[in-house]
C-alpha cells in the first residue's frame, strides 16, 4: 500500500486561495489515494464498504496534503439534515454526531465535507477567523442547512457580509433529472427558484443545485460566493458519482472530500 504522507491532488477556490495566510482548502476527487475497485483511489468516506484502513490512510493523505497533522481530519455522519455543529479539538470517525455542516475557529482542524453528487460548499471569514464545510444534498439545501452554517459562524464571531464561500464539484443541472414532486416540493418552500427548473424528457425535468445552494447563499447575506464548474456525474476518472455508480449497477461508491483548515 502506498504511504499515507503522499499527497493528493486538488482544486483551489479562486475566491478562497488569496487567504492562504487564514486557511488553506481543497476539493479533492478521486484520484491520488490508495484505494481499489470501486473505490479507486481516493475514497475517504468511513460509511463505505471501503478496508478501513484504506480509507484512513487516504483521510491521512489530505491532511497531509494541507499541512496539517494525520489524524485531524473532521467529518459528520451526514444525514442530508439542516444542522451544522461547532467543534473545537479533534474528533474521531465514532464520536462524529450527526449533522451536515461543520463549523470551527479552532487551527489545525481539517473540516470536510464528504460528498459523491451533493453540493459541498466551503466558507471562510478572514477577519473572524472563522470557516465552515457544508455538505449541501437537496434535502439539507431546501431544509436550510447553509443557513444553519452560517449562523453557527456568527456564534463565533463572524459576519456573513465578511464570508466567501465556494462552491465545489458537484452534480450538474445536465445530470440531475427529477421529477414533478421534487419541484413542487422546492417552489412550495423557495418560490424564487423557479427558474433553476428546465424540461427534460417527458414529465422529467433537471434542476440546477448548484445555482440553488449560490442563491441561498447570496440570499443569506455572504459577501462573496463562487462555484466550480465540474460536474460529479460526468467525470468518472475525476470523482465519485453516487448517480453514475447506481445507474452502472455498483454495490457501492466512494466519497469525494472537500476541506479547509484555519493556518495558526
């Protein structure tokens, strides 16, 4: 097996990567970890049928890979809720609560956001020192997980006019086909998404989660919001697709890791 201290590769925020003295980010796919088969390579969810020492080596591999020591990697049993949680020292795969969005003023934590098809979105506010990783589905996006994330940074003495969020890999609006109970479900609590709405084949229809979770955050008052184009779904040799391993028949999927950690 390789060894857990290489690093892997990723993609930087635009709108995060200046504040590299605050924090330092990254929305790792799937490639660069030591896993196999489905879970080719860099699988980092500890829900998956996954050897899980597999998993904690390629969980070991992105702290690493940001500087931080191995073993401080954070992440929630995601439930597709709207509740975010504080955390302050370290937190181990069994004692993780469950919740969907991550919140902490505390250096050297890698807070992450495990996703494979979902929205993961990271927010930072340099001036508090303050960041949040968000694992945005369309259950938690519509129920107000974002908003729940960016009060819980309030707590702690941020303010969303001083945050910028980004927007990983996520499922495109081309790739997320549903049906017309999920869209009067969305219009009944946002009417003003409408629009994010386009006709597929038949009754179906594809809705834009990305622009969604963007205009949430807008909504929610962050002074500046990115999101990055690539789409989960179509890029099998980049990501891990929850969609695209259940249309393929797989038994099971790997989970893409999106994560930031305030530099001391």
């Amino acid at each position: 097996m390789a060894n857990s201290t290489s690093r892997a590769p990723f993609i930087e925020s635009p709108a995060l990567k200046p504040f590299s003295m605050n924090w330092r980010h990254g929305f790792f796919g799937r490639e660069g970890g030591v896993s196999t088969g489905v879970y080719k390579s860099l699988n980092t969810g500890p829900g998956s049928n996954d050897q899980g020492n597999r998993v904690k080596a390629n969980r070991d591999r992105i702290c690493v890979t940001l500087g931080a020591l191995p073993g401080r990697m954070i992440t929630l049993r995601q439930a597709h809720t709207n509740k975010a949680i504080i955390v302050d020292g370290p937190l181990s795969v069994s004692q993780a609560p469950e919740a969907d969005a991550i919140v902490t003023a505390t250096p050297g934590l890698v807070i992450t956001a495990l996703a494979a098809d979902c929205a993961p979105i990271l927010i930072g506010d340099p001036k508090a020192s303050v960041i949040a990783a968000i694992h945005a589905g369309w259950k938690g996006a519509v129920t107000g997980v974002i908003e729940d994330a960016i009060k819980q940074m309030e707590t702690l003495g941020a303010s969303p006019t001083n945050m910028i969020a980004a927007i990983g890999p996520c499922i495109s609006k081309d790739s997320f086909e549903v049906g017309p109970d999920f869209e009067k479900a969305f219009l009944d609590i946002s009417p003003w998404c409408a629009n994010l709405f386009e006709p597929g084949e038949g009754d179906r229809l594809k809705f834009d989660l990305k622009h969604y979770c963007r205009s949430r955050l807008i909504r929610a008052g962050v002074g500046k919001c990115e999101a990055i184009a690539d789409d989960t779904v179509s890029q099998p040799d980049k990501y891990f697709s929850y969609r695209r391993s259940k249309k393929q028949g797989d038994t099971d999927y790997g989970r893409n890791a999106s994560s930031i950690m305030l530099v001391a």
